[in-house]
C-alpha cells in the first residue's frame, strides 16, 4: 500500500496579520464618499478592534449611523463611549432633535462654543418648539455665515413669528433675490399669503415650482422624488386657490395630492386638513376615514404619527386635532369627541382651542351650564387669553336663555367693553334678565370713561343719545333731560333738542318752552294758529275727494285691462280644433270604481269547495245546519220537508243555474 500522503497544516485565520489602519480608514472615507454608510459602519468597527480608542473612527461611526437614518444605534454608540474625553456633544443634541426630544437637544447645546453649526441645530431647535422669536435672533447671527440654507431658514423663521412683513427687507439686507432657489422662493411666498398678497405669491409659487423643477431635474433626480420635493409647493397653490374662491380648481388639486399617496407626509397632512375645512359637514364619515391615514398605526386612539409629530408645526397639529372634533361632532360620535377633547389640553397647553372645543361637546350634549363654568374657569386661569373664551362663554349663555352669565362675560373683556356694539349687547341683555338698573349703570361706566378718554374717535355723540333714550323709556325723564342737555351744548344737535323739549315738557314746562325756540320754525306754518287747531276734531275729507278716488283707481284698471294680451291657446299635436271630434268622458279622472259603467267582478264559488280529507264539513255547511229564526230560513225547511225526493244540488249544478 502507498503511504499516505501528510496533510499540509492548515493557516488559522486569526494568524493572519490584521490589515493596516492606514488602510482601513481609505476603505472608510471610500464608503462614505460613495454614501455606502453599513458598509462604513463594519470597517470603522474594524479600525476600533484594533484601536478602541480612535476618536477618529468613533467619529466616523456616529456619522454613518445617522445618515443612515440609524439614530437609536448613533445615540448608543455616544453613550457606550461617554468615558473617553472625546466631545460628542453635538451629536448627541443632533441625534436628540431627530428623536424630537427637543428640550434635551437644547440643553446639550449649553455651554458648547458659538459655532455656525452649533448656532445653525439652536436655531432650528428652537423652530420646532415654536419659539419663534428666539429663532430669529439665532438666524440673525448667522448672516454673515457660509451656510447655504441660513436665508431659507430665517425668512421661514420670519413667518412663523408672524413677522412677515419684514421679510422683504431681511432680503434686502442679506443681499439675495427670492428666485435665487425654488426653496426661498416657497417660503417668500408664504410671506405674502400671510400679509394677504395672494395674487403675488400665486405667481412666486408658480416661479417656484418651475426652477425646483429645473434645479432638480438638472441634479439628476427621479420624477417620484422631483414631485414629493415639490409637494409642498403644489399644497400651497392649492390654498392659494382656496382663499381667492377658487373652490373646484382647489378641491380638485387637494383631492390629486392626496390620490397620490405622496412620501412628504406632512404635505400629505395639510392637503387632507384643508379639503376636510373646505368641505365642512359635508363626506364627514369620508374626512374620518382620511384623517385615520395620519394617525399612529398601533394606537387604538387618534394619535398622529410619529414622524408627523416630528415635522409638523404645533399650529399645524392643533388644526388637524380640531378639524377631527368638528367631524366626529357633525357624525355624533360623542364618546370619541369627548375622549379627545380629554386629551388635547396635555398635547396644546399653550393654546384656548381645547377649552373651546370641549366647551362645544358640552353644548352639542345640551350641558350648556357645564360649559359656561368649564369656560369661566378658564378665562379665570388665563385671564391674558379669555377675550376668545369670554366671548365664546357669552355666546352659549345668550343661546341659553341665561342672560346674566352673558352679560357678566361681555364685561369682563376689557379690550370691547366700552365699545357701542358691546354697549348696546350688555344693556339688551341686562333688560331681558330684568336688571334695568345694572343696564344704565353700563351706560353711565361707558359715557364716563369715553368722556376721559383722549382719543379722536370718540364715541359719546352715539352713546349718549342711546342712554337718554333708555332712560326716558325707564322712566328717568330728569337723567335724559340731563343728557339731552349736555348733547345739545355739546355737539349742537337738532334730534337731542328735540328730544330734550320732550323730556322737558314732562318734567319743567318752562324749561321746555325756553329750548323750544332754539327749534327752527318750519316753514308755512307761520299762520297756523295752535289753539283752535288743537279744538278741531280733525281734518275733513276734501268734497269730491272720494270720487275723485274711485275714477283714479277706474283708470287704473282700465289700463291694466289694456296692457293684459290674450294669448293663443295651445294645443296637443295633431289636435284640429275645427273638427275637435267626440267630446271627452266626464268621468276620466275618477277612480275605476266610482264611474257609472263601473260593474264589479262576480265572486267565484268554486273557492267555497272542500278542501280538506273525506268527510270534512266547511264552515258553510255548518251555517246551513244551524237553526235559524228567519222566515226564509223555516220556509225553506218546510219545503224540504214536504218532499223528501229532493235532493241538494251540486256546486256546478248551482253555476249553471246562477247562469241561467
């Protein structure tokens, strides 16, 4: 036998000497430069075997992770090297923004030096909690800055602040045209839909949509994401189209949108928001069934997703949560109303929607007095927002038939308390509840504080003449007097002299008889002679005026019979009205039954046979054998009984006869 051969001893990979680092980190920045960011992740973890340490690949590793969109694994890499002295800090405020943990973010930017990027992650932190004007003074530092997105930030920034108008001169400043990028051109034109310029910002988003179109199409871009990039574009053209009237072209375009099922979600979201706000109560089970497309998928509850939590604005997210109250209040789904309402004070406790919302599920139940104290205590909790609650309040308590809790509500809104609308509102309703002094103290706290008030629209030559007027009805004839009087010397007006000879006249005939000859006499009247005026019984009918009447209204008549026109019957077709033919039937339209020719159908005997097994009777046959009292009924018998040969007839012998 041949020996065996000896097997060559096989090399252990782990004999292998390890490939430089050198080389490893070409390979890594190969990887990132191609975006290829897991397979850069595997060859910074292979530079950390050989060195756990390296700052550099620690680096390189975070940065893979999240521009991968791996932000959990980032912020785990962060922590599972916090002993190391490397700064992360700036990554982990970024990984922190991302998870919308906005306030941790924040406070990892503490203390850490003023940079561009630094300032730039502050700035939009700051943005998405909805500090707006704090974000604006970030943006304001970083003008001089190289950052390519800073003045598409700001002016949005601008927006949100509700600094609109001063968008056109923050362009000025930073020295840039709004067409400079299809982005800056969006947010100009958001500018000026906020200052009601809709027609200009139509066209700059025209412009926009255009050079995005150019501008992305020329980076190479897909048509699928050219369009999603554009989407918030084509929402606000459509809202544009919205405010100018233009409903079908507007529905139509958000009803596209939303066909589409877009990947920007957001822009998603605020095209079905504004087509359920401008259909109203109309498809609400339809704008249920498209709001349930936002919500988290898992939750049993309405909640919406998670990355629309992230971009969407705190305005934008109030609106889509009211919007699906309103709807499930117009479907009557009260339990699911009530239960949001319930929730939406801990996602908005900044804003008065909630309250107001929850205060409109108590009407819709008919609890208005639960919602006028749910609104009461707020206003009292947050007196610097209860102009909109108050308001709301007054306006349930007036629906209700509680005029004092409205009256109350009006005057606690110091802004319009004092004003003629809100005046006259107060004083109507104090005097349907019956508090006539409580309504001229209202009058009287008005006319005060308009007579120390310094401003040139003053409102007193209106209230005053309304409050004499009140008063006189209430009978206070020596407070309107006084009224009427000072009107006079005021504003020399003739109606408050008028008024004022009135008043006087019941209370000092003297008085009155002196300001009676400030009137203007009217003219021909000069020879009118009062006295035996006042003596007459009347004015009499003129002789001949009557006559004169009745020949007028004649004429009249005779004009009207004039100007009528007798117009040409018409006729069917094929009708001769020469040779008409038989005259037709008087009685074609009464019913079958009620006609002279009418003869009911003969009842089928036949439907009397027996039916049921050998030997059964019918119920006539037990009619016929019962005793009867009738003269026919013994008549009958009798001569039956006389001729025992007879016998019953048949069923088709009694037909036949019957035809007979």
């Amino acid at each position: 036998m041949a020996p065996k051969s000896k097997e060559k001893p096989k090399t252990s990979a782990s004999s292998q000497p390890p490939p430089a680092i050198e080389d490893l980190f070409t390979t890594l920045d190969r990887h990132i430069q191609r975006s290829e960011y897991e397979q850069a992740v595997k060859v910074a973890d292979q530079v950390l075997s050989i060195a756990p340490a390296d700052e550099d690949a620690i680096r390189c590793k975070v940065v893979a992770l999240v521009k991968d969109d791996k932000i959990d694994d980032a912020l785990s890499v962060i922590h599972s090297f916090h002993k190391l002295p490397i700064d992360l800090g700036f990554q982990k405020a970024y990984c922190l923004y991302r998870q919308n943990k906005l306030d941790e973010a924040l406070e990892c930017l503490r203390g850490r030096e003023r940079d561009s990027e630094t300032l730039l992650l502050e700035a939009q932190i700051l943005y998405r909690l909805g500090k707006t004007d704090a974000c604006v003074d970030v943006y304001r530092k970083l003008q001089n800055s190289e950052i390519e997105t800073a003045e598409v930030n700001f002016v949005a920034s601008l927006v949100s602040a509700g600094k609109a108008s001063q968008v056109k001169g923050a362009l000025e400043s930073w020295k840039i045209k709004p067409t400079s990028s299809f982005e800056l051109a969006f947010n100009t034109a958001c500018s000026l839909i906020e200052n009601n310029n809709y027609s200009d910002a139509e066209q700059l988003l025209l412009a926009a949509r255009r050079i995005g179109q150019e501008t992305l199409t020329d980076d190479g871009f897909a048509d699928e994401d050219i369009e999603n990039e554009l989407a918030p574009i084509a929402v606000q053209l459509a809202y544009v189209q919205q405010v100018l009237g233009q409903t079908q072209e507007s529905t139509s375009s958000y009803a596209d949108i939303i066909k589409r099922n877009l990947a920007d979600e957001s822009s998603l979201a605020v095209a079905v928001n504004n087509l359920i706000a401008l259909k109203g109560s109309k498809d609400v089970s339809d704008g249920l069934r498209k709001l349930d497309r936002l919500k988290e998928k898992d939750s049993p509850n309405f909640q919406l997703s998670q990355t629309l939590d992230a971009k969407l604005s705190q305005k934008h997210k109030e609106a889509i949560y009211a919007n699906r109250v309103l709807l499930l209040l117009h479907a009557n789904k009260m339990d699911q109303a009530r239960e949001l309402c319930a929730a939406l004070p801990g996602l908005f406790p900044e804003s008065v929607n909630p309250a107001l919302l929850q205060a409109a599920v108590l009407v819709r139940e008919n609890k208005a007095a639960k919602a006028e104290e749910l609104l009461g205590q707020f206003a009292e909790k947050f007196p610097e927002k209860s102009k909109s609650v108050l308001l709301a309040r007054a306006q349930i308590a007036a629906s209700a038939s509680h005029p004092h809790v409205a009256a109350e509500s009006l005057s606690k809104i110091t802004d319009i308390q004092h004003f003629p609308a809100t005046v006259a509102t107060i004083v109507a309703l104090k005097e349907r509840a019956g508090d006539n002094d409580g309504a001229a103290a209202t009058l009287d706290s008005a006319i005060n504080w308009w007579s120390n008030s310094m401003t040139e629209n003053n409102k007193l030559g209106i209230l005053m003449p309304q409050a004499a007027s009140f008063k006189l009805r209430h009978g206070q004839e020596e407070e309107a007097s006084r009224l009427y009087e000072e009107i006079v010397k005021k504003h020399k007006s003739t109606d408050a002299l008028v008024g004022l000879v009135t008043t006087l006249a019941r209370v000092n005939v003297e008085k009155a008889e002196t300001y009676e000859k400030q009137l203007k006499p009217l003219p021909g009247l000069k020879a009118v002679d009062v006295d035996n005026l006042e003596k007459t019984s009347g004015a009499k009918p003129m002789e001949g005026a009557a006559a004169a009447a009745s020949a007028m209204q004649e004429e009249v008549k005779k004009e009207k019979a004039k100007k009528k026109r007798k117009r040409k019957p018409k006729y069917p077709k094929g009708f001769d009205p020469a040779n008409p033919g038989p005259p037709p039937d008087p009685e074609r339209w009464l019913p079958r039954r009620e006609r002279s020719s009418y003869r009911p159908k003969r009842k089928d005997k036949r439907a009397a046979q027996i039916r049921g097994s050998q030997g059964a009777v019918t119920k006539q046959e037990k009619q016929e054998a019962a005793p009867s009292t009738s003269k026919s009924n013994q008549a009958t018998t009798k001569s039956a009984a006389a001729d025992p040969k007879t016998k019953p007839s048949s069923s088709k012998a009694s037909k036949k006869k019957s035809r007979r």
